[in-house]
C-alpha cells in the first residue's frame, strides 16, 4: 500500500470527520456542552477537515476504559463505516488506554480535544521559539500517554542508547521523551533571556504598552494592522498575518504606535485563547503570553457578533488570570459590529467605561477606542515644565518627538518646556523639572 505523506495530504485531501461530545449528569461546566462542541467544530475546520457528523451523548459518567458507552461506540462504529469516516474527534483530552481502546474498536484513528489544537499549532508555528514551544507541548502531551501504544512499547530494548537489557521499550521511550524535553527547556530558558533583553530595551524607551488578548479568531491581528495605518503611509508587508482561522498566528507581534500629540506606545499582538485549553499547553507557551503579564493596559478583543461572545469574554479573562495579570487595566474592544444590525447590536451591548463598539474592518469605533487607550495609559500624566540645558541635547529631543508639549521656548539656560509626562518620566526627569502645573487640560 502506498502511504500519503501527512505534511501533503493534511491541505490536499480534506480529511471526513465525526465530532463526538460527551456531558455528564450533574457535572458542573464551565463551558456548555453546546459552546464546547461549537468551537470544536471550527478548530476542526482551523485544521481543513470536513466534517460529516457530529455525536453527542449524556450519561452519569465517563467509561475510563472507553470513553462512552457501548452503545454510543458501534453506533459511530457504524457510521464510520456507512459514511467512509477518515477521523473521530472528541471533545475532551483521552487517556492512552481510551484512544487505544477506541481506535482497535472503531478501527479508525481517534483524536482528542487537545492533539487537534497541537496539529493546527504545528501547522501554524513559524519562528524557532513557536516550533520548540509546539514540540514541548506534544511531548508533554504524550508522555503520560505512551503506555496506550500497547504491547508494541513493552517489549524489551537492548542496544545502543538503552541502559541495559531488562529495560522495557517504554521506559526507553519515556527516558528519550523526558531528555527531549529537558533539552527544549534549557532552548526556550536562552530564548527567553534574548526577550527579556528586547523587553527591557522597551522598558528603557519609557513607551507604555498594550497587548491585545482575546480569542482566536476574534480580530486582533485585523485591529493592529488598522492601528498600524492610522500613521499615514504603511508597508503592508509589516502587516501581522490575518486569516479568518483559529489560530491564524502564534508568535507574538510588536509595533510602535504613534498618536496625535506625540503620544506613543508599543502595541502587541498575542496568541489566541480557546476554552479547555490544558494547563500544560499555557505552561508551554508561557514565554509568549508574558507578554500580557508585563503590559501596561490590556485591550481584551471579542467578536460580538458571535452567540458565545459572553464565553469568549469569560474565557480570556480566565487564562488572564492564570498568568497573573487579572488586575492589569484593560477596555473591552467589542469587535465586528459590521455583522450586526442595529437592532441586534443594541441586544447586546455592554454599558461602561471600559467596553467600545468597534470594527475593526471597516474603522468604526477606532478613534473612540484610542480616545480609551490614551485615557487609560496617560491618565497618571501630569504637565509640568522642565529647563533642559543645552547640553542636554538627547533629553530634549526625546521630550519634543515623545511627549505632548504645550509650550517651548529657548532661554539663556536651555529649552523651557511645558509637557505632560508619565510617572516613569517624571522620576527619569525630576532634576530637570522647574514646575509642577495643576492645569492638566
């Protein structure tokens, strides 16, 4: 038989698949069986697979051997058979014995949950850092699972690389994967200094910023590239990539932003959420989300338009707190309102200070958001008047291009300016400063 290497079959041939949910009597969910099942259908689409069917079933517990039921397991049996099933996916992380079980019954692969967000992130990953993060996150997926490869993993290895005759193939294999592991670690520990160095830099620069987080696919990658434009002429080829695909990107994506009155930050696009995402898969991509964790002001982005959009919120505002970064400032970016009529808009729209209707598409509600943005990070700003002497050169030239002055004049001593400086600012400054003003306006 011919074998049809995966890297080319995966875009070439749509895969038919069986999406399978289970829900258990007087469990309590965070997400509801109707949501989870929803977003699994477009992470299966994410990975290019057609879907024929979707199976759902409701019993007083998980079989630890199989999953679900009998009954349930020939009645998709017998649809993979009928319907000329490549796939079944279920909607919960399996252990080995229940995928090995599962497929010798339905004589078919079997995915979960959380190997399909791996392949759709090896599909995606594109930096050195992306690629190690994805393999860190397989092995330690499949280490705990190796015993559900069968016998196969149990017969004794001797030879080159084992410690000795009685070792078991599945000790050596555990013993590989756990050195693999360790080996990607202390990779991913050297590219980690590398991005403390950047952010440091960052950090010297005084630039306050702002990491936009949300779910997958709810359009931050489209507002950064908005925001990118609104400073005139712009190479498109700096853009950051957007499809409209869970998981269109992975490697966080930087870019200075410039406002009217010289304002400036550094903007951040940051891989998506999805729900029941493993602890192990933050854990892995921890590096990248830092980025939240060091972020000045948080613009969480939700697509609206969505029935789910109050999950997606919940959502993200959970893995936001598992990285500690729950008491950062944040605005509700509601996005997508272009899908909306008005009346439906009107449904569901969130009243405070902290949510902003926008499209990201189209623009509308941009300028409302900046307006957020700016009162949110200068809101510490005060006006005060600084004397840079002459010599000073460097200082006055940051305080002209970075600042929002008010007034300049060139006296015996130096330039006399009169700007609105941020905390951090003000204690780089203090020496220089003649004058703390009350008039903030």
């Amino acid at each position: 038989m011919i074998e049809i290497d995966d890297k080319y079959s995966y875009h070439e041939i749509k895969k038919r698949v069986i999406l399978v949910g289970m829900e258990v009597y007087g469990k309590s969910y965070k997400v509801s069986i109707d949501d989870s099942l929803n977003e699994l259908v477009e992470l299966a689409k994410a990975a290019d697979y057609e879907i024929v069917d979707i199976v759902r079933q409701t019993r007083s517990k998980i079989e630890s051997a199989t999953y679900l039921g009998k009954g349930k397991i020939e009645e998709i049996r017998d649809m993979v058979a009928r319907k000329n099933i490549d796939l079944v996916i279920f909607d919960d992380e399996l252990s080995g014995i229940q995928i090995r079980n599962l497929e010798q019954i339905l004589k078919i692969r079997t995915l979960d949950r959380t190997s399909l967000i791996l392949s759709i992130f090896a599909d995606r990953a594109k930096s050195k850092e992306g690629k190690l993060q994805v393999e860190l996150a397989k092995l330690r997926y499949q280490l705990p699972r190796l015993i559900g490869l069968g016998e196969e993993l149990s017969r004794t290895g001797g030879g080159i690389g084992t410690r000795g005759l009685g070792e078991t193939q599945l000790e050596l294999d555990r013993r590989v994967i756990s050195k693999r592991i360790s080996d990607i670690e202390k990779s991913l520990r050297e590219v980690k200094k590398h991005r403390e160095v950047q952010r440091s830099q960052r950090k010297k620069s005084s630039l306050p910023t702002v990491a936009l987080v949300g779910y997958t696919n709810s359009g931050k990658s489209t507002l950064m590239n908005h925001l990118m434009r609104l400073e005139g002429e712009h190479d498109t080829r700096t853009d950051s990539f957007v499809k409209d695909m869970l998981f269109a990107t992975l490697d966080p994506f930087h870019r200075k932003i410039r406002l009217e009155d010289n304002l400036e930050f550094i903007l951040i696009d940051t891989v998506g959420f999805v729900s029941k995402l493993p602890h192990f898969l933050v854990e892995a991509f921890k590096s990248t989300l830092e980025e939240i964790e060091e972020a000045d002001l948080l613009v969480y982005v939700v697509d609206i338009s969505r029935d789910d959009y109050e999950h997606q919120l919940k959502v993200t505002k959970e893995v936001v707190k598992e990285l500690d970064a729950g008491e950062t400032p944040y605005i509700v970016a509601q996005n997508k309102i272009d899908k909306l009529m008005p009346d439906e808009l009107k449904k569901k729209y969130n009243v405070g200070e902290d949510y902003v209707d926008i499209s990201a598409l189209t623009g509308k509600g941009i300028d409302e958001l900046i307006e957020k943005i700016e009162e949110k990070l200068f809101k510490d700003a005060k006006e005060v008047t600084l004397l840079i002497p002459f010599a000073e050169g460097a200082i006055a030239s940051y305080l002209l291009e970075k600042t929002r002055v008010k007034e300049q004049e060139y006296v015996e001593n130096g330039l006399l300016i009169t700007t609105f400086l941020i905390p951090k600012d003000i204690s780089k400054y203090k020496e220089f400063i003649v004058k703390f003003n009350e008039d903030r306006s």
